[in-house]
C-alpha cells in the first residue's frame, strides 16, 4: 500500500519508517525547513504533497491544522488518517473543547478565558485560589509557558501573569485560567474510524517535567506508561461520551483526553485531537500486528479490534541539547550530527525521533534535540522499566540526557485509581 505523510515537523517520522519495514510504499513531506533532513536515509522525501495525492492509498496528517483541507479529502473520495475542522478546534481552542465535553454530559473544573492580562490578574485578585495558566491557540504548543499555581491565595499566579504580559503579550493572545485539582493525572486515548472508537483503548500516564520528580520546565513529555484497555471506566466517563460528535465531524484517527482524577470525580483538561509525541512509538511496542493494515482498515471505516500485548509499555524519551528550549547556536556546539553508537547491534525499542542515517550511521537532525524514544514491555510495570532502561543503556549520544523514573508513581496513582473504582 502507498502512504503519503504531511508533517508539518517530521513528528510521525517514526511511523513512517515502520509502514516501510512492513513493506509498503511511503513518501514523507515535512514543511518545516530547519526539519528537512529528519528521516534522511530511512523514508522517501518529497517537497510537495499535493503532487501525490493521486497516488497514495492513505494520506496521513500527522499534527492539526490541516482540519479544512483533510475534510475536503474525505469529501472527494481519499482514504484520510488526522485531521478534521472540528477536532483541529477541539485541541486548540480550550474552552471550545471544555463546552463540548459539558455538552456531552462530562464534568470539568471551572475554568475562564482571558484575552486580556490585566482582567486575569484582577479575577485572581477577587478570586484566590490555585489556578492553572494554560496559553490558548499557537501559544500552547510552547509547553514552558503553562503554569501550575501553587498558592492557595493565587499570588504566585499574579505574578506569572504578570510577567507573561511584559515579555509574552504578542504570543499569548488568548489563555485559560483553570481551577486546580490535585489528583492523579491520567490520559485515556482510542483510534477513531469515523463512526465508532477500535478496542482496546489506551490509558497512559506522562512524565512531563524534564527533570526526575516532576521538577522543572515542562516538555509535552519525558517518557510514558501505559497499558490497553478493553473495558475503560475512564473512557466511558470521557472519550466515550462525544462519540456521536467525532462520527457528525467525520473524523479519523488518535483522539486522547487528559484528566485529573481525585476520590470525588474524573476532570478532562484538553484533548489531543491526533497522535501523540512519544505516545505513538511506545504504542508501536504494544501493539503486535502491521500498522500499514491497521491504518488502511482505519481510513476505510472498519471496525477493528486492535492484537496488543498483555501488560505494561514503557517509553523513555532521551534527547540532546537544547531540547526542550529552541536555539540554534546550542544545537550546533552540542548537537548537530552527533552520531548515534550501539553498544552492541540490537537496537530492539529504539524508535527514531530526529534522526537521520547517513551510510549506515544514525545520525542528529533537525534542530530540536528530541532525538529516540526508546521502549520496554512487560507483564509487570517493573519488567516494562527494567526492560526500556536496559535498552537506553545500549545507546551512546554525546551530551544525551533522559529522565531516570519513568513509570516508578504507577503504584501511588493505580492505589488511588483502584479505590476510587476507575480501574
């Protein structure tokens, strides 16, 4: 089968290279001209999607935004994985994604949008409380830019706020003020096939500091575990719920919550309308049949139920300077065509980020310093860590760094899940 990929930064380059290693055909469009050489030597290139359109089986939106232009696809006929206005909005727009979940009978935590600095830090000034910051629109891909309250009175928040309108007042041009809830913090996500979710769906749980115990600035995400289930408490108090929704909008593909979770009740925070960075690769090691077939099944409508592995994944990302910051100069005394060494020929649960191969070595591209993911399984969280630590041990980087504890709260958040009945 033929699969054309559109990227706006080479995210699902690791994907792609998987659909070749089944056998099939794929061409790799990335837009971002500081990622072109990202996957060099591993998939085809090409500069124009739009001349391929004809000739591919399945074309692929690996991140949103291109909502307009993938419904117009399905419209004509193409078979179509990502995308759609309705879900690109879902992501993007916060309080438009809280609105539907309330509409669809989900309960979510008070939340107030802010286009205006000067109102926000007047309602925190009226309202004390712990707040979240979370940027709306573009802003919110600049994950360093949430923040977490940790003031009962909100001063902290005031003084974030604050200083986000001195220095960050022409990016942020609109953000959410989110009531805090302590909890655990859990993500429920299933693949979607314009009617109807595949089973089993997928719980995970993200690591999203860049530094052991949750400290530091905030990444998207260090490492993750998770498991597959097929008879989701989670799912069916969230994801579940705007079914009718995604089916009216056409959509196909990865669809994921994330929630907090306290003995009183489930709050989804925000939705991640495509697939998910790691998210997918580790997702690659727990799912036991082709993923050429599977996506193909997928664009077509069919129902499927996905062949997983029992028990736990474990994903870790490990990466190089000046991820997760962007800077070009540090990138390039640090990092640029560093070359990737095994220590010994298996490269089993090495999953590519950007990288590139270059006669036969793996070599750093792009520009951001996320480099592999590198995966575990196992029936037990223990077997699942032991397994992915022991595969980043085989990898040698300059100036590589990872986080040491991904998946080690499992036993504090699963109590928690357990007494309160979602698992």
């Amino acid at each position: 089968m033929k699969f054309l990929f559109i990227s706006p930064e080479a995210l699902s380059v690791d994907l792609a290279y998987r659909i070749v290693q089944e056998g099939n055909e794929v061409k790799f469009c990335i837009l971002s001209e500081t990622e072109k050489d990202v996957g060099d030597g591993f998939v085809d290139k090409i500069d124009r999607w739009e001349d391929f359109v004809d000739w591919a089986d399945v074309i692929m939106f690996d991140d949103i935004g291109f909502g307009k232009v993938a419904d117009r696809l399905r419209y004509e006929g193409k078979r179509v994985v990502g995308c759609s206005a309705y879900t690109d909005r879902l992501e993007n727009d916060r309080e438009f994604g809280q609105q539907e979940l309330n509409k669809a009978g989900v309960t979510t935590l008070p939340s107030w949008m802010f286009s205006n600095f000067d109102d926000a830090i007047q309602f925190v000034k009226d309202h004390p409380d712990r707040y979240v910051v979370k940027p709306s629109g573009k802003a919110q891909s600049e994950k360093e830019l949430l923040f977490v309250g940790q003031e009962a009175d909100g001063n902290d928040v005031i003084n974030v706020l604050v200083q986000y309108k001195k220095y960050w007042s022409s990016k942020i041009r609109i953000f959410q003020l989110q009531k805090f809830a302590s909890g655990v913090e859990v993500a429920v996500g299933a693949f979607f096939n314009g009617r109807d979710f595949s089973s089993p769906v997928n719980i995970n749980f993200e690591h999203k500091r860049l530094f052991p115990g949750e400290i530091g600035p905030s990444t998207g995400e260090m490492g993750t575990l998770m498991f597959w289930d097929n008879n989701s408490k989670i799912f069916q108090l969230t994801l579940e719920k705007i079914k009718q929704r995604l089916s009216e909008a056409g959509y196909v593909g990865y669809i994921d919550i994330n929630c907090i979770v306290d003995s009183n009740a489930i709050y989804p925070l925000e939705f991640t309308s495509r697939f998910g960075y790691p998210t997918i690769s580790i997702q690659m090691e727990g799912v036991t049949e082709e993923w050429g077939k599977f996506l193909f099944g997928l664009a077509q409508g069919q129902f499927h139920r996905i062949l997983t592995k029992k028990g736990f994944q474990v994903g870790i990302v490990v990466a190089v300077p000046p991820f997760p910051f962007t800077d070009e100069k540090t990138f390039r005394k640090f990092s640029e065509d560093a070359i990737v060494l095994f220590k010994n020929r298996d490269a089993s649960g090495v999953h590519l980020g950007e990288v590139k191969n270059e006669g036969g070595y793996w070599r750093i591209a792009g520009r951001s310093g996320y480099s592999l993911v590198v995966t575990g399984s196992g029936i037990t969280t223990e077997e699942a860590i032991k397994q992915a630590y022991s595969r980043v041990a085989n990898i040698m980087i300059p100036n590589m760094f990872y986080r040491t504890d991904i998946g080690e709260r499992w036993i504090k958040d699963s109590d928690l899940l357990l007494s309160s009945g979602y698992l």
